[in-house]
C-alpha cells in the first residue's frame, strides 16, 4: 500500500507544498517517536540526489554532457564519464538505464562497485544514456514538458529515435567504428526496436550486453503485473486527468528519502522492501548505505504511456507495439492490433544475456523466450551464480562486482 500511494503521488503533475510535508510530519510526529525516535529527525544531512556531474567529482572523476537530438525533436543527454587515471584507449561503450532510470544508475556506489567507474578504469570511453522524458532528458526543439504531445511517446519510440541518435552521436565524437552496448532492463527493450526500427545499427554494434533482459514480460512477477488488466482503463484515466509523466523525485519522494530511507536499520527496511517489492526479494545483497542515494534519484521520470505499454504486453502474452485503440491503430500499423516486434530476424549482433532466477521482471520463463529469438546470434547466456540475486542486484548489488561485473569484463576482452 505504501508502494501504491507512493506511486500515485509521484505522477502528481504538482509537488506537494512544505505545508504538506510538515502537516505530514507534525500529525505522525507522536506515534513514530514512540516507535523509533530518530523517524523525523535525521542522523546526517548528506546530499543524497547530487547531479550525475557533481556525484562523479567525490570520486575524482568528471562528465561531458552532450546534447543529442533525435530526428523527431527530443534534446537527450548523454554523460561521458571521464577517469584521471588513464586515457580511455578501448572501444566506447553506451550504458543504457532502464525504466525510471536514469545515467546516475550506474555511478551511484564506489567506483569498485559501479560498472560505469569500472569501464572507464578499465579505458574504455564510457557514455551514460538518458532517454526521452527522465530529469536529464526534457527539452524538445519545438514542444514543452508541460505540453501533452511531449508525452506521447513510450519505450517504442525511445528505441526507434534515442539510441539511434545517441549510437550515432558517439561513434561520430569517438571516430570509432564500432561501439559496445550494455542494457539494463528497459535498455535491453530499446535496444530490440531500435535494430528493428534501424537495420543499419546492426553494423554499429560489436557486442551487446543485455543486465536483466526484458523483451516479452507474461511472466513478470513484479506488482507492475497487477495493473496490467487495467491498462485501458488506466489510459483512459491519466487522459481524463491530464497526467502524463511519472515525475522525477518530487517533493513526496524527497521526503519519504530524507525522514525515512536516510536514517537508522528499521526506517531502512522499509525502503529497502519496496525496492524488492519490485524487483525481488535479497536482503543479502542490498547495500543500505546506498539506499538514501538510490531513493534520491528514483524515479528519474518518464511517460505514463511508457507504464501502459508494459502493461498491454502482460495482458496480450507479446511483445508488441503499443495498442492505441482499433482505430488509431488501423492508421498507424494497417490493422487493428499492435503488431508483435521481430527480434529473431531483425537482430542480427552478437549478444549476451546476464539473467538471475530472482528477477521479478525479467523471469527466467521472459528471458528463456528471448533466448529461443536470438539462437541465430546468442554468444553467451549467463544466469548469475547467486539464486536469490534480483532486478536491481545487477545495478546495486554489494558482490554485484563479482558475480556480473567480472562476466562483463571477460565478454568485453573476448569481443575486442
């Protein structure tokens, strides 16, 4: 229920007001300081939602923000993580966040413990993605965030224009002429469409890695999967209501993060179990001083279009584009039902898949059908050694290093 109400405040296209926070804080002040006196009252006032340009200096690192458009009008931001330690020598590689994401995903832990750190370490020429609608992505050439049409977009179109235009981008600034790919959930799901949508990115491609594969989702155990026989009602609502994105962390969210996820064990635990409420449950691999952290940056925003098309995919068992209503989709696909994607003949790259049993969105049953679509071109399908290892493991996990990050560095020196 927390997880809910959480969910339904953050698409509030206004923040809630101070007075609200304190009348929240003021009303509850007594019971929670019988239950644990620390609730209101935080042990440290640490910055936990610092920019990814000033998070990457407490480390020693630095960003290049470029600026990419795409070919129909949305303004992208790429990060280009810079390490003092060498020069990055090795092949660029584009690091794509998944849904509510955002470039922070990948450098929020230690350099030891994130992948993004790790691969500039390592020389390669590390580029942090932001797709369309996230804190770092909302700027369009001729369209407002406040205007409704900004919205229409979903998880197809970040794939049909975002990753071509950041692929692009990169090899155009690297002179490279390949890239590596790495996706992490939904960035897997960009990653199909764009090469469907753009047959020529199978050139650009010299290996994609795909974090918690997601393509087809029938089996997702996530309470995402509740929504799902809503999906059109839902549609019909946020419509009614004018709400059209799922706001970065807002006003709620900051002080759910600060008065609860930053202080002592128990207020901990709450955060922590709604993170596996999600993505599945692992006590032993979640890192609680990161958890203020994760909370200041989740969400990172985009369309609530984006949530509805993941739910029509549980509802209809396929991995399809999305379902705009008999007629609309007469005009768009010439047939009244949303077409299913063609990942068996449009993928055409060399691919490796890291799964987990314990994923709650990209189930083994999810990820076994996507093998059986990349048999032509799989080069590895690797379930992580760990049974309990979830969803966010493969972002946050304390032996995510070991267990995910290693794999990665030996399939990197394998396709060199």
């Amino acid at each position: 229920m927390i997880l809910f109400w959480t969910f339904v405040l953050s698409l509030s296209s206004a923040n809630p007001g101070e007075a609200f926070i304190d009348t929240l804080r003021n009303s509850y002040d007594g019971i929670f300081n019988i239950l644990h006196p620390s609730l209101f009252y935080p042990q440290e006032d640490i910055p936990n939602d610092l920019p990814v340009p000033e998070m990457v200096k407490q480390y020693g690192y630095t960003v290049e923000t470029h600026k990419v458009t795409t070919s129909d009008g949305y303004i992208n931001s790429l990060h280009r993580l810079i390490t003092h330690q060498k020069n990055a020598t090795l092949r660029p590689i584009l690091v794509q966040h998944g849904l509510f994401g955002t470039s922070a995903d990948f450098i929020m832990g230690r350099p030891d413990k994130s992948i993004g750190y790790i691969l500039a370490d390592l020389g390669y020429d590390v580029w942090l993605g932001n797709c369309r609608g996230n804190k770092y992505s909302r700027e369009h050439t001729n369209l407002s965030v406040h205007d409704t049409e900004y919205w229409k977009f979903s998880f197809d179109e970040m794939g049909r224009y975002d990753i071509p235009a950041a692929i692009l981008h990169i090899k155009n600034v690297s002179n490279s002429d390949q890239i590596y790919y790495l996706g992490h959930s939904m960035g897997t799901v960009m990653f199909w469409i764009a090469l469907e949508e753009n047959p020529s990115l199978n050139r650009e491609i010299k290996l994609m890695m795909a974090m918690g594969p997601v393509a087809k989702v029938t089996h997702v155990r996530s309470p995402i999967r509740y929504l799902a026989p809503f999906s059109k009602d839902l549609k019909l609502l946020f419509h009614f209501l004018g709400i059209n994105e799922i706001q970065p962390t807002n006003s709620l969210l900051n002080f759910f993060d600060k008065w609860i996820c930053d202080l002592t064990t128990i207020q901990k635990e709450i955060c922590e179990n709604i993170l596996f409420l999600m993505a599945g449950y692992d006590y032993k691999q979640m890192n609680m001083t990161l958890l203020p952290i994760i909370f200041g940056h989740e969400p990172g925003g985009t369309s609530t279009r984006t949530l509805i098309h993941f739910a029509q995919e549980i509802n209809d068992d396929r991995f399809q584009k999305f379902d705009h209503g008999r007629e609309e989709n007469l005009k768009l696909y010439n047939q009244t039902t949303p077409p299913a994607y063609n990942i068996r003949d449009n993928v055409q790259v060399p691919i490796a898949l890291l799964w987990s049993e314990n994923d709650w969105l990209a189930d083994p049953l999810d990820v076994q059908w996507l093998q059986d679509e990349l048999k032509t071109v799989l080069v590895q399908s690797y379930r992580v050694p760990y049974k309990q290892f979830n969803h966010i493991d493969f972002l946050w996990g304390l032996n995510a290093n070991a267990m995910v990050y290693e794999f990665i560095k030996t399939l990197l020196k394998n396709h060199a």
